[in-house]
C-alpha cells in the first residue's frame, strides 16, 4: 500500500470513531445536559462566557447534574473560583441568586 | 426573580433530576433558595413533595421555615406517619419538625421519642416536649375538669418525663412543672412518691427554691396548705430558705390575707414561723396595709422579746407614717432589748406622728440616754411633740434634783424649786405623785419643796392626808407646812397632833395654832407650858404670848431659869422671838450667869442681833 492508502484508511478510520462517539449514549446526554443548560443560562439571563463559566464550574465541582449548579449559590461562593474570573463570578451570582 | 425561573424551569426535566435539584436546593445554605424549594415541593401543580420538606427541614433557616411552617398541617400528617412508621432513618427528620412546630397536640408523639434507641432522637423529643410544656404552662393552665384531650395528654407527658428523671437529667421539666403553678401539686406529690432518688428531690426542691414566676410561687404556697405532711415540710424549708425580693413581696402579700388559724397552718412547727425571714426581707417594701397586718401577724407570734424585737425593726423603716407609728408602738410591747436603733433614727428623720410615737416609746421605756434623744426635739415645730418632750425632760429634772435635795443647801434647795417650776408646767403634779410615795423621805422632800414654792393651797387635799402620816417627820413637816385655818377637818387634825407621840409634831401643832391668830385656842395651849419637851414648851409660851396670853412672859422666864440646858436654851429662843418689855435685859442677866457654852452663845447671838427685824417663824 502506498503511504496515500495508508492516510485514507487512517482517515476514515478517525472519522469512524468520531461517528461512534457522537452517536454514543454518553455523548447524546451530554448534548442534552448542554442544551438545557443553555436553556436555563438564557431563562436567567447570562451571556455566554458566563454561560460557559457555569457550566466549567458545574463540571470542575463534579456535580452529577450540572443543572444542580443553579439551586447551589455555595459553588459560587468561594473566594477565588479557578475557572472564571471574578467578575463573571460576580455576575453568576447576581443574576442567579440575586446577590 | 431568577431562582423562580430555575424552578419554574424544572418543571421541564424528568422527576428524578426535580427531585435531585429540590433536595439539593433544600440542603443549600441560602434563604431564597431555599424557600423557593420549600415552595416548588409544597406546590400542588407540581409534583408536590412535602416529605422531602419533612426530611430538610432541620437545615431550613428561618425565611424558608417560615414558609414551611405556614404549611404546617400539610407537614405534620406526613411526620407523624413517618413517627408511627417505625424504625427509618427518616424518624429523626420528623421528630425535628415535630419538635420545632408542632402544637400541643404533637406532645404524643414526641413522648415516643424520649424512648428511641438513637439518642438523637432522644434528644430532639425532650427539647420539643420542653417547648411545648412550657407553652402550655405560660398560656395558663386550666383544671383537669376543662382540659382539652391534648392538654390531658400534656400533663401526662409532664409526668412522664417528670418520673424518667433519673434516666434524662433535664432539670428544665422542674422548672415547667413550677411554672403550672398550683395545678402541679399531684404532679408534685406523684414524683415525689414515686421518685425514692434524692436526685429527683433535689431537682424538685431547687426549682422551687429558684423559680421566680408567679406559678412557682403559687405552687409553693399551694404545697404549703397541703395535707401531707412532707410536701408541707418541703415547702416550708424552701419558704424558710428563698431570700429573693418578688418572691418575699408576693409571699408577704398571700400571708396577709390569711386569718389567726390559718396563719398557724402555714408558719411551721417551731415559734418563729417559717415565712417570718422572707416577710422581714420586703417588710419596708410592702403596701401599707399589707405591712400593718403582717405586723399585727408578728405581734401575735408570742416571739421573746429579743426576737420580737427583731422581727418588728423592719417595719419601722417603712415609708408609710401610720406603719411607722404601728411598728413603734408594738416595739414598746417589746421593752427593746435590743436596744433603739430605729427608734433613734425616727426621732432624727422621722415625720410628726411617728416622733411623736418614738418619743412616747422612750419616755415609755426610760432607757438611760433617754435624755440625749430627746432634749433635741425641745425646739421642734410640732407642739404636741415638743410639749411631750418638755414634760419627759421636766420630770427627768425632778427627778435629778430629788436624788440631789439632800445634798444641797436650803437656799440651793429653793432656788432649784423654783426654777423648775418656771420651765415645768407639771410641777404641781409631780409633788402630788410624790406626797403620795410610798417612801417616806420622798413624801417629806415633797413636803418641803412645797413650802419652797408656798403652793399649799394648790396641793391642800393631798397635804391634809400627810397630817395622819405614818412616818412622824412627815406629820411634824405636814402640820407646819398646811395652812388649816378656816378648815373644821383642818382642826380636828391639829388638835390630834397635839398629843401626839412626837415632840416635833407637838410642837409644829402648836406653832399652827399660835398661826391661827384665835386666842380662844389659849386655853387648848396652856397645858403644854408644862410639856416635858423643850420645843413643845417654848413653842407653846411664844404662841401663848402671840396669842395674847399675858402668863406666857413669866412661862419663858421660869423656862430661862431652869435646870435642864436644852429648856434654857429654848427659852432663849422664844424670848428673842417675841421679845417682851425687858426681855433684852432678863437675856442679859442670864447670860451673866450661864455655864452652859451652848446657852451662852444662843444668848449672845440674840442680844447681838437684838436690833435686827424678827425673823420669820421656823
């Protein structure tokens, strides 16, 4: 086989696993988690880098539910939250929990 | 705003994930979350999960146990199934709730768990019973004849807890059973009986010893009228021992309104009576008219006067004036053994009345600084006071000056008489008191004071009766002293003291005759020219001679020219008083020839002062 077979067939070999995964249960929840927590990001008015600060901060606390990161004011009380800045954090906290 | 969104929002997941998100909201420290949880799980368009408010409730804070509580009838049904249902770990939750909410009906369930195996529970249960009893105890409670089924199932609880004692330690059941006031005596004597440990006992004996709300009082008064003997016992101890001022006010208070018998019924076996301490603690505290009747209550405890004093002090220091005037006045009953400190203290500070009482007390007990507390109040305003004071003082004076009259001069004697009479009003009195002493020389002091003052006829009635004294000074002193011309009775008693035993008396019976300037009474005195005494005989040749009886000359100089020294010596006397035609010369002759160094120098003195004014009679 010559050098360009072998780059095609690692190439739709990738692109084979990459199919798999997103077509995977773990990926489709994922999707789904994602998607309602843009849903529930945007019922509370945050912007998008807050909406993503959320969810980092969601997956950093290792929450079983990132959606729990709305009823739980405490992730976002630390003093120093490594994944967003301070501001953002500030505006989580306002827009969320109103303080 | 936006945690509604969130949980309107979670409406749209599936009710695992809302109950996951619930519960995790319930758990979060923060009010709003929290009551936005309370409120999502008690919604009944949703899916409405009072059990997990049930199980979170404890980490509630007060916003969202608000919000809980309001809900509370909704909450209750599923706690006390979780109670009922057994052994889950889910009891412990809704003991808290029912601990933390409940009412009183919520008190049979509690009482289970002051058994449970887990001494959470355990503990949760005693604080919910405590809260809930003393609810019912503040709110007042009613007798057993008007209990609801949940106030009955409340005392039981009480004595339930009251018994487990030994096994819980909570002192606080003491204190709610305190607070249940007179309703709590079965409660009492149950644990009591039924309790043999001291610890129990003493758990009782210190709340009711410390408990300083109106229904420890009244259960410790009630324990006081109980039949049995020990509660009384009990009861009068803790009387005896508490110090503390509202509950001395109130028991003070009661007692006052108690009768002689049941009075006694209270006081204890011994003589002083076991609320007498508490009562002497607020004794100047209490309303006036409760303080007068505790007062009257003290007086009849037939105290030893030591002890009665004491009892009897606090209540001189009252503000009010009348209890002031009642306290002096029962301290005298008690001779003030003690001494008068308050006493002192009244006559310094105290108001018109209650000087006046203090005042009447000293001159009462005539201690021996009666006169430094009292010559203060000579210049007081009050007339009444002053007028006491002036007397006590003046008599105190007559007093001294008898104890004094035999040491002192005649001149001082009369000088000091009539002084006293300037500054006593009473001065008269006094002398009556006096002529009718039972001592003799006081009688014959009074006899000469009178004379000082020439107040016979103020003091004539009392004087009279002295003509038949006993003591023969006194009747010699009486006879000269009386004026008893125009007096029938007067006579007849003169006439007596003729021939009485005694020569003085004779002899100033004589000299009253010779006063009576009547010479029909010549012929009643002839006889006494030949009287065997000196005095008899020159008194009654010199009153003969007054009187006009011209035999008199030669009677005193045929006394002049006898044997007998003290006859001469008499004569001599009565010669210079009256002092005849010759009289001077007859002297002089005598004194030519006397011996007796005595006579002689009587002789001499007369003829020296032959020129002088004739004294007044003896």
């Amino acid at each position: 086989m010559t050098a360009a077979a072998w780059f095609l067939v690692a190439g739709l070999c990738a692109v084979a696993v990459v199919a798999c995964w997103l077509h995977s249960p773990a990926a489709r929840a994922h999707r789904q988690q994602l998607r309602l927590h843009r849903r529930f990001a945007a019922a509370n008015g945050l912007d998008d880098e807050e909406s993503r600060a959320l969810w980092r901060i969601a997956h950093e606390a290792g929450l079983a539910d990132p959606l729990l990161v709305y009823v739980r004011p405490g992730l976002l009380e630390a003093d120093a939250v490594p994944c967003a800045s301070a501001a953002v954090v500030a505006a989580l906290r306002r827009k969320l929990f109103g303080g | 705003v936006s945690i509604h969104d969130t949980f309107s929002l979670l409406l749209q997941l599936p009710a695992p994930r809302r109950e996951a998100c619930v519960a995790a909201a319930l758990a979060e420290e923060h009010e709003a979350v929290q009551t936005a949880a309370v409120n999502f799980a008690l919604d009944r368009r949703g899916d409405y999960r009072p059990d997990l408010v049930v199980d979170y409730f404890h980490g509630l804070l007060p916003a969202a146990r608000s919000a809980a509580a309001a809900r509370l009838d909704e909450l209750l049904p599923i706690a006390r199934q979780r109670i009922l249902g057994g052994h889950g770990k889910h009891r412990l939750p809704a003991y808290r709730l029912v601990g933390a909410l409940g009412d009183l009906a919520a008190v049979e369930l509690l009482v289970l768990g002051i058994g449970d195996a887990m001494p959470e529970v355990r503990e949760v249960a005693f604080s919910g019973l405590e809260r809930l009893l003393r609810g019912y105890a503040t709110s007042g409670a009613n007798p057993p004849a008007t209990r609801t089924p949940a106030q009955h199932a409340a005392w039981s609880a009480l004595t339930t807890v009251l018994l487990q004692f030994p096994a819980h330690g909570r002192t606080g059941f003491f204190d709610i059973t305190c607070e249940f006031g007179a309703q709590a005596l079965p409660l009492v004597a149950a644990a009591r009986l039924s309790a043999r440990d001291t610890a129990t006992a003493r758990g009782f004996a210190k709340a009711l010893a410390t408990g300083a709300n109106q229904g420890a009082f009244e259960l410790l008064w009630a324990m006081l009228h109980d039949q049995d003997p020990t509660t009384q016992a009990m009861a009068q101890q803790l009387v005896r021992e508490r110090r503390d001022e509202p509950f001395c006010r109130w028991l003070a208070e009661q007692l006052a309104t108690l009768d002689a018998e049941r009075l006694r019924t209270v006081s204890g076996p011994s003589r002083e009576p076991t609320w007498l301490p508490a009562v002497l603690q607020v004794a100047n505290q209490l309303p006036p008219r409760t303080a007068r009747t505790l007062l009257t209550h003290v007086q009849g405890l037939g105290l030893d006067p030591n002890a009665a004093q004491s009892a009897i002090e606090p209540f001189a220091a009252h503000a009010d004036v009348a209890v002031q005037v009642a306290a002096v006045q029962a301290l005298q009953t008690t001779g003030c053994p003690r001494g008068l400190g308050p006493i002192e203290r009244l006559l310094q500070q105290g108001s018109g009345p209650a000087r006046i009482a203090a005042a009447t007390l000293v001159v009462a007990l005539a201690p021996p600084q009666a006169m430094a507390l009292l010559t203060p109040l000579l210049g007081c305003d009050d007339p009444t006071l002053r007028r006491l004071v002036v007397g006590e003082v003046s008599r105190a004076s007559f007093e001294r000056y008898l104890q004094r009259f035999d040491g002192m001069d005649p001149r001082a004697r009369q000088v000091a008489a009539r002084a006293l009479q300037k500054l006593d009003a009473q001065m008269f009195d006094r002398l009556d008191q006096e002529i009718g002493s039972l001592d003799p020389d006081r009688r014959l002091k009074a006899l000469q004071i009178v004379a000082f003052l020439d107040a016979e006829q103020d003091l004539r009635a009392p004087l009279l009766d002295l003509l038949d004294d006993p003591d023969r000074r006194v009747r010699a002193t009486a006879v000269r002293v009386v004026e008893l011309a125009g007096s029938i009775e007067g006579i007849k008693v003169l006439l007596g003291a003729l021939s009485d035993p005694d020569r003085r008396v004779r002899a100033n019976a004589i000299e009253a005759f010779e006063q009576l300037e009547d010479p029909r009474f010549v012929q009643l005195l002839t006889p006494f020219l030949r009287d065997r005494d000196n005095r008899v005989r020159a008194n009654a040749a010199k009153g003969l001679w007054n009187l006009g009886w011209a035999g008199a000359r030669e009677a005193m100089l045929e006394m002049l020219d006898d044997d007998d020294d003290a006859m001469r010596l008499s004569a001599v006397w009565a010669i210079g008083e009256v002092r005849f035609d010759g009289a001077r010369e007859q002297l002089a002759a005598r004194a030519a020839v006397e011996c007796n160094l005595k006579v002689l120098d009587k002789l001499r003195d007369v003829l020296a002062h032959w020129d002088a004014p004739v004294e007044a009679p003896r």
